[in-house]
C-alpha cells in the first residue's frame, strides 16, 4: 500500500454531501477524508452558475495544470452573481460511450476542483469514492483526481476489476480503455470508453508528480474479495465491507429477493460477510454499515479490521453538503425519536435496494406527485443496450413510461423509479428548475443507524461537527 490509511473512514455520499468541505474537515484530524467522485462534472458546473460564492471553486482552478480548459470551463458556467432563482441550469447532453472531449474536460477540471480543497492546508491523504454502476465518466474523472493528488480511491456499486489497471495507466499519463456493460451486447460491439491524456495536455504545461493512490473496492461479501484479487487487473490494497444497513445503495440479498410485512427486502445469513475469511485474505479491511458506534468501532477492530467506515454521522453534521435546512429536520426527528429510514427495492434506477430516510417534503413523502418525476435528463443511471440496427441505445427505467418500453425495457422495471439524480441534486441545493417551473424534490439517503445519532446530539448540540464525530467514536 502507497499510503497508511487511518482508523476510520468517513463515507464517500453523494451527490456532494461529502464535498470537499467534509472531507478537509475529516483528514485534518488525521482520518480518511472522502470526497464524493458522483457527478461532479455537473456539480463543479452548477456551483458557477450560482456565482461560485466564496469563489472556491475558481480559487481551485488557478491552480489546475491546463490553464486554457480551465479557462474554458469557467466561460461557460460561471455566472456573476449567480443565476435567478427561477432560472433552470445550463443543460448539457448526457454521456455516451463516444464521449465530447467537451465533456471529458468538463471531468477532469472538476475532479481536480474538489481533491484540490479537500487536500488544501494539510497533508494528510484525501480519498474519491465512485460509484463503478457509473461508469462512462471513470476515466476521465480518475485523471483529475491524480492530477489532484488523490490518496485513495474507493468504489462500490459494482464489481470494479478494471479500476486499478486505469490508475497505474493514468499515474504515467497513458492511454486507457474501460469496458461499459451494455446490455445485449454481441461480441463484436464495441463497448470499450477510450481516454488518452495527451489529448489534453497542453503545450508548456508544468505536470504535476503523480503518486499510485491506494485503491479499495467496497464488497459486501468475502468471495468478493477474493474474486477482486484474482482478476483485478492491477493492485487491490485493501476493502471496505458494507452491510446491508449502510447507507446509499446496498447489495440485493443472495437469492430471490422476499419482502418483510412493510416491503422491505429481508437479508439473511448468506448476506453476512464472513469475518474469519476477510482475516486470512490478508489485505486490511474496514466495516461500514452499522459501525458508526464507540461500541461498533471497538467491536471492528476487535474482529480483526483495520477500522470503521462511517457515514450517516458524517452526513448529519454541519460540514456536510446536505441542505441545513433538511439536516436540521432530519436530526429533530432523532431528537424526537422519530427517525425512519426505509430499505427501498424501487425507487433507483440502478436496480438495487437504496435506502430512503422518512422525511416530509421529499421523495419519501408518497403524499405528493410522483409522476411528475420521470424524467431522465442527467442519465448518470441509464443503462447502455444493443438496439436492434447494432448501434448503442440508453434507457431509464424514471425515465417517460412510453420511452422506455419503446427502447425494449421491461414494464416491471418501472414500477416505483424515480429520479434520483435529481433529487439527489436538490438535497444539497443544486436542484434543477423544470420547464414548468417546478423542482426535483429531495432525496435523503442514511444508514439505519440514523436512529441512533440522538446519541451524538445529546453528548455535542443538534449542530456537531466532523471533529465531534471523530471524538464520539474514540471516546464515547
């Protein structure tokens, strides 16, 4: 491993709930800050066109190597004084496989943006946590974050075997190719995402010396592990094991899937990672999901584990990107012992359980129209398919019931989506303005550890901070 990798972890949500602010906070008390790698093309795009106030975003981007792609993406988005409230953002297409090199720039320029303040005024390690179900932004994205001096990168949601491959490949500023998983696809379609960075590189540039980053996949089971380093085309240093109560997307349980009473998926013992198995594969290991405790740290540590990821106290405390407004509801209803976290089966188009905190005024709320939300105009979630003349389609299952069958989904695949990419915009106040005037409601996701963390109030105020947190979990 390139780099010692403290106790704990703090948990890479997005989009943009661990931003960069979150992340500084977490690795100047000397843990693993971890920034959101989610959809920060847009979410650099969107703080411009807000005005950029504090001018952090512009500050970053003096600093960034490719002084006319900066340039470039800050004529395009920056806006004096932020745009109307009532005013939508700039729309931009969302991804294909042949990708823009307007798009690719858009990536690096915004990786960079956020390892760089994360990193700012320390030196301890910064880590980027992306979601491998999002694959079409990787390559590009990998190279900002290097050319940041990202410290370790962490991805979930997928089984990454070409990630570490793509970053030692990136450290030298070589060519790299990343295969996307279309459905359908026969053998001679061509799947692969190119990237080459000297395509980027511009005349005179000073590089920066990039160091391999410590690279851990997030898996939920130890035949996954193993798996990892068997095939994985490059290092694997270490994992993070999430269990089913961990907030964001969790693992579908092994086998058919069956439903509690509430229509929750039920998890059993084959979801269990096998602790003693993680021990003698011998690489570290962090548990999240449940571990966000004094008596859950010591318990992992007891088991063998190199520490703890966390995310929810994280999440709720006043350095994260949630909206204050939605993390003060959130944390009164701890307060009131009143905090409901549901294990939904539906509502992300990614296909897997996404847990949903109860909370009025958001998607959670079933009282309100949620017709309203299919819409797919980000596509971070689309899946890539094989249409019937051999081109490369997209479809997503929030997205417009009639467009979706027309491009072969399946009806049962709509039932209960939504669109979470814009939802998950609007939780941290970057919600975009429909032409009909209306906005993306807000979707909070936690662990279910969230009935928990009237402990972290009652012991700091409803308004803690990351080091409160840190505090909480040495000493109780």
């Amino acid at each position: 491993m390139t780099i010692s990798i403290p106790k704990i972890i703090q948990g890479g949500m997005g989009i943009a709930v661990s931003n960069w602010t979150l992340a500084r906070s977490v690795s100047r008390a000397g843990e693993l800050g971890v920034v959101s790698g989610t959809a920060l093309d847009q979410v650099l795009a969107r703080r411009l066109q807000n005005g950029d106030p504090g001018g952090d975003m512009r500050r970053a981007i003096t600093h960034f190597p490719f002084p006319e792609m900066a340039k470039r993406v800050i004529d395009t988005f920056f806006v004096e004084g932020g745009k109307a409230d009532d005013e939508p953002y700039k729309h931009t297409k969302p991804m294909t496989i042949k990708s823009s090199h307007w798009f690719d720039e858009l990536c690096i320029v915004a990786n960079f943006v956020e390892i760089f303040l994360a990193r700012e005024g320390h030196t301890n390690p910064v880590g980027i946590n992306y979601l491998e179900k999002i694959q079409l932004p990787h390559l590009p994205s990998i190279y900002g974050a290097l050319l940041a001096g990202v410290g370790v990168v962490i991805v979930g949601a997928g089984i990454p075997l070409e990630f570490s491959r793509v970053i030692e490949q990136m450290i030298n500023h070589e060519h790299a190719e990343y295969t996307i998983n279309v459905h359908g696809a026969v053998p001679e379609t061509d799947c692969k995402r190119r990237f080459d960075p000297a395509a980027f590189i511009e005349n005179g540039a000073v590089l920066p010396q990039m160091r391999r980053p410590a690279f851990l996949p997030i898996i939920s089971a130890d035949s996954l592990a193993t798996m990892l380093i068997r095939k994985s085309e490059g290092t694997v240093d270490g994992f993070v094991v999430e269990t089913s109560v961990a907030g964001g997307h969790n693992a579908p349980p092994r086998g058919k899937m069956t439903f509690s009473a509430n229509g929750e998926p039920i998890y059993g013992s084959r979801d269990i990672c096998n602790l003693e198995k993680m021990r003698q594969v011998g690489l570290p290991f962090w548990l999240g999901g449940g571990y966000g405790t004094p008596e859950g740290f010591k318990k992992a540590l007891d088991e063998g584990a190199a520490g703890v990821q966390v995310g929810t106290a994280f999440a709720l405390c006043r350095e994260s990107g949630m909206l204050p407004t939605l993390r003060q509801q959130l944390l009164q209803k701890a307060v009131e012992g009143d905090a409901k976290v549901f294990t939904d089966a539906c509502v992300s188009p990614a296909g897997f359980p996404f847990k949903v905190a109860q909370l009025p005024g958001t998607v959670s709320d079933k009282s309100l129209d949620a017709s309203r939300y299919r819409i797919c105009d980000m596509g971070y979630l689309r899946t890539a398919y094989q249409r019937p003349d051999g081109e490369i389609g997209w479809r997503c299952p929030a997205e417009p019931e009639a467009a979706f069958l027309a491009k072969g989904g399946k009806p049962e695949e709509i039932t209960g989506r939504a669109c979470i990419c814009n939802s998950l915009f609007a939780t941290v106040g970057l919600g975009q303005v429909f032409p009909d005037g209306s906005h993306a409601l807000p979707v909070v996701t936690l662990g279910d550890d969230f009935v928990g963390i009237e402990r972290v109030i009652k012991k700091y105020s409803i308004d803690y901070s990351a080091n409160d947190v840190i505090d909480y979990l040495y000493h109780g």
